[in-house]
C-alpha cells in the first residue's frame, strides 16, 4: 500500500513536469550492435598452402549484374571470400543501356553505342574496377581484387571467357574473339573458358575451341559454374594441364542463390602461400586449386586426398584385438561437410563434430588397421570419387 502510494504521487510529480522538463531525443537507435558481420569459411593449411577462397566471375550491374561493384565486395566479404574479380560483360552492356535511357531528357545526343558494333569499348572498364577497389579500401576488408572482364561471342560456336590478370582492361576488343585473347595474354594475363555447355547438348570443343587451345591462349575452365557441374571438363582440365575453376558468375544476389539454402556460395578453392596477386596467379598457372559447388569439391585427386587428411584429424580411441576391431574418432576441422562412405555406410562428417568408427569387427573387414573411406562429395576424372586412407594419430 505504501510503495502504490509513493508510486501514485511519482506519477503525479513526472505528470505535472513532464511538458517543461523531459528531453525526448529526435532520434534513437533501435538497435546498437555492429553489422557487417563475415560468415568465416574455415579451410585446412594444405601441404604448407593456405586455402583462399576465390570468385573469378561476377557481374554488376554496369554489364547485365543487379548489384553495383561496391555492393559486390561488400557481399563477398560477407560470404567469407578472400579473392574475387569483377567480370563484366566485354560485349552486352544492358545496365549501361539503361543508364543511357535514364539519362536521355537531359542530352538527347547521347546515344548507347551497340554491344554489336565494334565501338562497344566505348565503357570505361577500368572506372567500374575501380569502384570495387575503392570499396576494399574505404572498408579496409583483407580481400584480393583481381582485374578482370568477359568476352561472349555465339554460345554454339564460340562461347564465354574470362580474362583475368589485367592492368588495363580497356581496348581489348577485337571482332576476332582469338585477336582479343592474344592481346590479354600480351599484358600477362590469363583466360578462362567458362560454362563450357551453356547453350549446347556438349561441353566437347568446336572448331573455335580447338584453335584457341590448341595455341595455348586457355589456361583455366570452369569445372563448375553456380551449381552446374561439368564432369568432362575435369579430364580436359587433368589431360591439358589447365586449372579447374568453379564460380558463381553471379548476376543477382548471393544470398538468395546459396546463403539461404545454407550453403557456401561456388568458388575455387586457390592453394597459395600468401594473398598477393602474384601469389595467386601463380597457384592458379601451376593448378592449384578445388572447385567448390553446392556442397562438392571437385579437383585433382592429389589435392583432394592432401585436402582431406589436412581437414581430418584421424585418432585412434579403442584396439581389441580379439576381435580385431578398431575404433576411429574422426574430427573435421574445416568448415566444409565431408561425406565419407565405407561399402554402403555413409558417415556424413559435419565440421567440427567428432564421430566414432568401428572397423573390423565385420570379419570382411579384414584390414581394421586402415581407416579407407571414399568420399561422396569429392569428385575426381571421370566422375569418380577419391578412396581415400586416413592418415592416424599425424
Ligand atoms: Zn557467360
Ligand atoms: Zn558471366
């Protein structure tokens, strides 16, 4: 009774003040947290290499993209990349169009140049790069931007390439999509042949591809784009020593294409030392790299069984020898699930959540002393998945 009495006249009080002496602020922040938070991708250190991870393929929407440069650094550090280069299309420049539409009230002599004509150089591509360095920059995010663009021609005959590695990115053009990369090459840079069964029945070569190869202006295909996956392309890749990539060529917005599934979104895994752009582009010349794709790793089967041991630690937890059995715990490390298969059990190994494995007590099983497992969701030549033994107690 009392306090409702001391309550009732504090009301009163605050009442009769309130008009003259409350400061009610004009603003207020609803929430006080910082955003900006990165989802960190944990790789394994592979034979003395980090992983990085790239995307060498994403639009904007100066080419045909949604999102502006700076939207697009912003968001990869978001998705926990280290690498990524801006390729805009070379030819069909629809944001651009739009731009001009926009603008055409205010000078009706501005005219859009067609991506058709040979004066579609006309966009500074440079100045769109720029704007994504701009972005690292003022956000100060320890990422690696790559200088790139793509070159399309006829899906059938020709198809998409990317060009990376550039100093400057204006001036390449050539009606002769050959001339164009011989001129990439002249300043050092590389040139990746991308979703090579877009739009046809076959990834298999055309007349175009056999020239372009066979002189040696291809260093890189795309083994995977988005969630296509190409299983031919890993054999070329192995037979024609050419670096596997796997990239989003994103033209909307990640989020919607992979975070919310509750995946990774597509990248090649680069094995380097440093995060320099020499560095990677010198993994990336001596292929080293994992393609990475709806929850699949894709790559050399060499690097996939080093990859494998690094993300695994293997300890052995139990020996009974009278029955000949050995029991595993296995750990990964990493932040990539691996699906490990022996016979028909599947052991889906979620990152960091241990799981025993009992070997040998099946009397067929008869080498217990060997954790072999093959793992579903790595792909090697062929179409194949990697067997792979464990190493123990490293
Ligand atoms: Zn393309
Ligand atoms: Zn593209």
């Amino acid at each position: 009774m009392k306090r409702l009495i001391i309550f009732a006249l504090a009301v009163f009080a605050v009442g009769a003040t309130a008009v003259a002496e409350k400061k009610i602020p004009h603003a207020v922040r609803t929430f006080n947290e910082v955003s900006g938070r990165r989802t960190e991708i944990v790789l394994p250190q592979v034979k003395g290499f980090n992983c990085y991870k790239g995307d060498f393929h994403i639009h904007t929407s100066y080419s045909d993209g949604r999102v502006n440069p700076a939207g697009r650094v912003v968001e990869a550090w978001m998705d926990g990349l280290d690498i990524i280069a801006i390729t805009d299309h070379y030819e069909g420049r629809r944001g651009e169009q739009n731009f001009f539409k926009v603008i055409a009230p205010y000078n009706a002599n501005v005219k859009y140049q067609s991506a058709k004509k040979a004066n579609c150089v006309k966009a500074d591509f440079n100045a769109i790069h720029q704007e994504a360095v701009n972005q690292l920059e003022k956000s100060g995010f320890p990422m690696l931007l790559i200088k790139g663009c793509e070159m399309a021609r006829n899906a059938e005959t020709h198809g998409h390439f990317n060009a990376l590695f550039l100093n400057d990115l204006n001036d390449l053009y050539d009606e002769d999509l050959a001339e164009a990369f011989r001129k990439v090459k002249a300043q050092g840079g590389i040139v990746v042949h991308n979703h090579p069964a877009w739009r046809r029945k076959t990834s298999d070569k055309t007349e175009f591809h056999e020239q372009v190869y066979g002189e040696g202006l291809i260093d890189g295909v795309e083994v995977a784009n988005g969630y296509t996956f190409y299983p031919h392309i890993v054999r070329r890749c192995i037979d024609e020593k050419l670096t596997m990539f796997a990239n989003t060529d994103e033209h909307t917005m990640t989020a919607h294409r992979f975070n919310q599934l509750g995946l990774y979104r597509t990248m090649t895994i680069v094995l380097a030392k440093e995060l320099t752009e020499k560095a990677v582009k010198d993994a990336i010349l001596k292929h080293r790299t994992i393609a990475y794709s709806g929850g699949n790793l894709i790559g050399e089967e060499s690097w996939l069984v080093e990859y494998l041991n690094a993300a695994v630690d293997c300890r052995v937890t139990k020996v009974d020898k009278k029955n000949n059995e050995h029991v595993y715990m296995l750990t990964n490390n990493s932040s990539i699930t691996l699906r490990l298969r022996r016979g028909k059990t599947i052991y889906e190994l979620e990152p960091f959540k241990p799981i025993l494995v009992s070997i040998g007590k099946d009397k067929t099983d008869v080498e217990a002393t060997k954790p072999v497992f093959h793992v579903d969701n790595m792909w090697i030549v062929d179409y194949n998945h990697p067997k792979v033994t464990l190493e123990i107690d490293k």
